[in-house]
C-alpha cells in the first residue's frame, strides 16, 4: 500500500509542561493501524522566552516504552527551522505538541480513487465553529 | 529509539508557505499558531493580531518585491516602457498601502516603490 495522506497537527497548550499524557492515545491510533507516526516533537517556550524542543527519544522512559516498537522507521520530517519558527510563534510559558502522521486509515480508499481515475482535489477539515452553527 | 535529524534538512512549513502564497491559500503554520493562542490579555492580544499582520505582510512583500522585479525586467527588455494593466496595478497600489500601514514599508520606501509603480 503507498504512503497514505500525510497530516501536521499542532496542539497549542496554555502552559510549558510536556503533556506525555497524550501518547497513550497516539498509541491506540497506531496500534489500530489508524495512523502512523511520521514526526512528533513537543516545543516549550519558557517564561524567560527560551524554547525547547523535547524529542520522542528524550520523553522519558514510561511514555517511551508506550510508544517503542510503533515508530521504528521513524526518520522524521520537521527540520530545525520548523522548530526554530514555530518557537518563535509560542508565547512564554506556553508550549505546543506537533505531530505529523500518516492517515494509514485513508490509504486503501485513495489507492481506490486512484485506481478509478479519479483524483482527490479537496481535503480540508471544517472549523468546528462552522459545523456548530450549521447545526445550531 | 532512532533520533530524528533535524538539521540539515529542508524547512517543511517553509515549503508548505512558498506554495501556499504562490497558490494565494492560507498563511503557514507558525502565522496560525500565533493567532490561534487564547490571549489573557488585552495587550497579547493585540500582539499576536500584530505579529500575524506583519507575518501577512512579509509574505505579501514578498510577492510584491518578485512581482515587481519581473516587472522591471520585462519593461527593460521592452523597446519603449510598458504600463502593467491597470487592474494589476491597482491591486498593487493598494497592497503597498497595505504593507505602509502595517509599518513595514516607511513611508520614503512606500513613496519609492509606488513611484516606480506608477512610472510603469
């Protein structure tokens, strides 16, 4: 199966704590074969206006040994810039988790369109602002 | 665990950016970090609204800035100096306004480039 649609999602927090309690869901998104986990790097930015950039590899040994295995060809695509520009966004004392991760669910559908012919030209995700007025 | 090589490599939002602004969609990811965080304050607030509108900006001068340096290289090649249509020209009058009230241009590079603007 080709690589499926690959996605970046940032979640912004209002505080600079690293929030490992967010990998045992990524790894029931992963062990359900849901996604796979191309990129994931969490950034703080310290009340002083430092930045940190804390990896997978340095998140420490219990939410490591959650996720180890799952993310064995694990090359990465956020480059320092990324990093560095992304610090730069933050607010002090505040910190974001970024993850970029293969939508493996997607795949057998768009291998599907391709095969038809057919080409997906839009994929967006609606701002739940306008799904709730929609629906108020 | 393997360790990603981070530097090195090319910017992946810095990619996502340059086709975003050549596609005319949205700003990059850091311009929506910067909106998108719950301002406290009154004073954050305006800042984030400010860093968003200078990151617009740079982006818009950018494209004015390659704009008009293609501009400049067709009207050199040109026997006699021709004006860009007048609808172009307008849009670009107005995003030179645009970047002088963001404090980007001053108001001596404003008056330069729309003189050049406007000598076609």
């Amino acid at each position: 199966m080709p690589l499926g649609p690959i996605e970046l999602v940032i979640v912004h927090f209002p505080d600079d704590e690293l929030h490992t309690e967010l990998i045992p869901s990524i790894r029931g998104l992963v062990e359900s074969k849901t996604v796979r986990i191309a990129d994931l790097v969490f950034i703080q930015k310290r009340s002083n206006g430092d930045v940190e950039s804390v990896e997978l590899a340095d998140v420490g040994e219990d939410a490591l040994s959650q996720l180890d295995g799952l993310v064995d060809a694990f090359d990465g695509l956020l480059s320092i810039d990324d990093i560095e520009e992304l610090g730069k966004s933050l607010d002090p004392g505040t910190s974001l988790l970024a993850v970029l991760f293969e939508n493996t669910w997607a795949a057998p559908f768009v291998e599907a369109s391709r095969k038809a012919n057919g080409e997906v030209i839009f994929n967006e995700r609606i701002p739940r602002a306008i799904i709730d007025e929609l629906m108020a | 665990m393997r360790r990603p090589a981070r530097a090195g490599r090319p910017s992946l939002m810095g990619t996502m950016a340059r086709t975003a602004v050549i596609a005319g969609t949205a700003t990059a990811v850091s311009g929506k970090v910067a909106a998108g965080q719950q301002a406290k304050a009154a004073q954050q607030q305006t800042t984030a609204a400010a860093q968003q509108a200078v990151f617009d900006s740079q982006a818009q001068l950018t494209e004015l800035q390659n704009q008009v340096a293609s501009m400049q290289t067709q009207q050199a090649a040109a026997a006699a100096p021709s004006a860009p249509p007048a609808g172009d020209l307008i849009a670009q009058l107005e995003r030179l306004g645009q970047l002088k009230a963001a404090g980007i241009l001053s108001d001596a590079e404003f008056e330069a480039a729309k003189a050049r603007l406007l000598a076609g």
